[in-house]
C-alpha cells in the first residue's frame, strides 16, 4: 500500500486530470480500511470550488486455487463504476461516479463519486426522531428501488457473473464444508434450501447485497444504493429476500430492515412493474438469506486460521454464526 | 487448570470492567468501536468458561440419545451432519430440528445472550 503522502500526491493529480481543473485536496479521511477495500473521504476543490467526493478502492480476493471462496461475485474498480452508473440510468438512486481511476493514476483499481450526505448507521435511522419518515417510507420505497434495479440491462454490464439459487446452494455449501467445521444445524439448512429451490426464479441483475449500511438515508428516505460489489445476475427475489433477513433489521420489530411490512414492500415492488412474488419464494430467500449470513460468519470469523484478517472485529463475527441459524429455525416454525 | 485463584473467567471479568470503565470513554470514536468488540469477546470468553462444559455435556447427552450411539461432541455432530447430508433425517424430523434449537440457544447463551433465543 501507498504511504499516505504518497497516496494524497497522486489522489490530487488524478483530481485533477479526470475533473478538468487543478483539485486541491483539503480534507483526506479513510472512513474504512480492510483487506479488500478503502474508502477515502475527500474534500477538494476544482477551480477553487468545494466539493465533498468519496474514493472507493478494492482488490481482488486472495484465495488459494481451488478454494470454492474463489467463484462468490466480485466487481472491481471500473466494473463496480459501471454498476453504479447503470443503476442511476435505470432510476435506481445511486452516487453520481466522476471518475474512474486507470494506470496513469497509479492509485490501483478504483474510482471517484460524490459524496452523498446522509446517514447509514442503522441505530440512529431506527430510533431517532428525524427518520421517522424515512421509516414510514422504507418497505414501498425499497420495493420502488428494487423494481427498478431489476430493470438494469444485463448486456451494459457483460463482466457480472451469474448465481442462481441453485448454484448459490451449492456455492455456500461447499464453502462451508471447506472449514471442516460441521454444523448440524447449518446442513439441515442446506437440504432444506435445496428442497425448496424456487420454481420461478428468473435471471436478472440483482445487487447482492440490498440492506442497512448500504444504503444512504435522509430524513425522508434512502437517498443512495451503495457497495456493488457483490452484483450479479441472479434471482431478483434474492434482493427482497435478503432486506429481510433479521440480521439487517438490527433490532428493529418490523420485517424489512425493521423498520416495514413485507407485504408494503411486494406490493410497491409489483406496482413499480417487478413481478409478482409468491410468499413461498421470499421465504426461500430470507431463509437461505440466514444460511449465507452463517456461513459469511464463519468466512469472516474462521479466515486466520489460512492466514487471513486476524483482528478482533473478524474473529467477533465468527461468533455471530449462530444468530442467523437460530433465526432460520424461528422463520421455519411460523415465528418471524 | 492450576490450583489457583482467582478463577479465569473472575479475572477476565475485572479486565472486562476496567477496560469498559476506565478505557473505553476516553477512546476516539472508531477506537471505541472496537473496544466494543473487544469487551464482549471477552464476555464470550467468560461466559464459555463459567457455562461451556455444562452445555457442550447437555448437547452431548442429547446427541447421544438422538443417535444412539457414545463419543465425543466433535464425533456425534460429524455423525449428526454424516445422517443429514445423507437423507437419513430430515427437517420434518421434529427432535432433530428441536435438538438443534436448543443448541443454538445455547450457543447464544454464550456468544450473545441479547439475540433473541428461538421459541422451544
């Protein structure tokens, strides 16, 4: 990695290159840092104006051949630009991209957006009183977003892989079973998502990862559909699926991202011209949703035992395997 | 274990308090984040020492009964998932599927007793 004096030197004269105009950095934050990605916040100022943008970079996964780890969808710098830019074409509120950073750069693969004001932070969104229409709004407003998301052309983005149902079972299983960790629990679950594959999935683009702290929040609702990274094609219904999994709903009572009714959101969802979606399909979803969460936990939680992350917020998720599979038990017996 | 005292879990419990007390509220914000983490690692730690043998026995006695077979709690949930993955039992198998509740119950019981248990 870059120095950071380094890092802001070629920052600014990227700034400069892609924007038209000399961009003089003022303020330079990491928000987040891992192994994978980065995210700077940046002030700067083209031809002497202030303007607030946000720098995404990523590198590819680093897995041993063979490790099944290897085929999960990963978009990368100019290809998770071009998702976003999709995105906002199809009507889908997304950050405005403004530059996608390439070799001259020297900065790796990456690309610049506007900074959109807002808030992620789930506990503040659910609780506090400016939200509270957002919270109103959020089942039909995702349900909007949503229809429109699947309405992105897949021919714009040709470098998406596809993960069905089907293979998405059998992706996560064979994850799984590379830790050599059995859990009852976590098989039971694999037959039960295989028993239930859905009849009527269909292909399309879907972003993968549809849930609080990918999306940016204004007091009157999401104002943009962040993270891309994981966008694939696939089951459309595996986005509205996910939204309900109890983990994103942090603590909130209600069903989507705890804060709507299922029903509000199929129905904007319909309403907005995406199918309609039987029960038995989002149950599918939201169950194997619980199942994935289990074995993303245990990805997380179990990487430094192959000489990954070794930190304690890694090895902390290691131990929330159990909150999805409890979960997924609770969704079977009729009890969420 | 050492014939000593204090016990590990008392000991993890006053670097627990320390830390959340007289460390955490001086912290940066991302820094408290973390600490965050950290202090209730170590109160799944605790917790695992003070309650992990008495529940890994009960899910152990369970499992033998619902195999009907002896050995270690490693070997029967290899053996449980061997059954699984192999259609003997199934998800209509309601001691299976209540067996496993609890187990869940119990891990949360340890890794994080806010999370709602499952009702069983």
């Amino acid at each position: 990695m870059l120095a950071r004096e380094e890092f802001a030197g070629r920052l600014e004269a990227a700034l400069g290159r892609h924007l038209g105009a000399p961009a003089p950095i003022g303020r330079l934050i990491r928000l987040t840092g891992g192994a994978t990605k980065a995210t700077w916040s940046i002030e700067a100022g083209p031809g002497g104006e202030r303007r607030a943008f946000v720098a995404q970079f990523s590198v590819p996964r680093r897995v041993d051949a063979g490790n099944p780890m290897a085929e999960l969808p990963r978009v990368l710098g100019a290809d998770d630009a071009a998702c976003m830019i999709a995105a906002a074409a199809a009507g889908v509120p997304a950050p405005p991209v403004r530059a996608v950073f390439d070799e001259a750069d020297g900065l790796g693969a990456g690309y610049l957006m506007d900074r959109v004001e807002g808030e992620t932070i789930a506990r503040r969104v659910l609780r506090e009183a400016v939200y509270a229409p957002a919270r109103g709004a959020f089942a039909a407003q995702c349900g909007t977003i949503l229809a429109r998301l699947h309405t992105i052309p897949p021919a714009a983005l040709p470098f998406l892989i596809e993960s069905g149902p089907a293979q998405q079972v059998d992706l996560y299983r064979r994850i799984y079973r590379s830790f050599d960790h059995p859990v009852p629990a976590l098989e039971l679950g694999f037959r039960w998502a295989e028993e239930h594959l859905p009849a009527d999935a269909r292909t399309v683009v879907t972003h993968g990862d549809f849930r609080f702290g990918n999306l940016i929040f204004g007091p009157d609702g999401v104002r943009a559909v962040i993270d891309w990274e994981i966008c694939h094609l696939g089951d459309p219904v595996e986005d509205l699926g996910w939204l309900c999994v109890r983990t994103w709903r942090f603590g909130g009572s209600q069903p989507v991202g705890g804060m709507g009714r299922r029903e509000d959101l199929l129905q904007a969802y319909a309403r907005a011209g995406g199918a309609t979606v039987a029960p038995a399909h989002l149950r599918f979803w939201e169950g194997f949703g619980c199942l994935k969460w289990a074995v993303m936990c245990m990805m997380k939680g179990q990487a430094y035992l192959k000489g990954g992350e070794r930190t304690v917020e890694a090895l902390a998720i290691g131990r929330r395997m159990e909150e999805p599979l409890a979960d997924f038990y609770r969704l079977l017996a009729g009890e969420d | 274990m050492p014939n000593s005292r204090p016990v590990a879990p008392d000991m993890l419990a006053v670097i627990r308090d320390w830390l959340e007390r007289e460390i955490l509220p001086g912290l940066s914000d991302d820094r408290k984040f973390l600490m965050r983490v950290a202090v209730n690692m170590l109160g799944t730690v605790e917790r695992e020492l003070r309650e992990g043998p008495a529940l890994n026995a009960a899910e152990a006695t369970r499992l033998r009964s619902l195999l009907d077979r002896d050995g270690s709690l490693d070997e029967l949930n290899r053996a449980l998932c061997a059954e699984i993955a192999a259609s003997r039992r199934g998800i209509d198998d309601a001691a299976l599927v209540a067996h496993l509740r609890r187990s869940l119950a119990a891990a949360l019981a340890v890794n994080n007793p806010k999370w709602s248990p499952p009702q069983s």
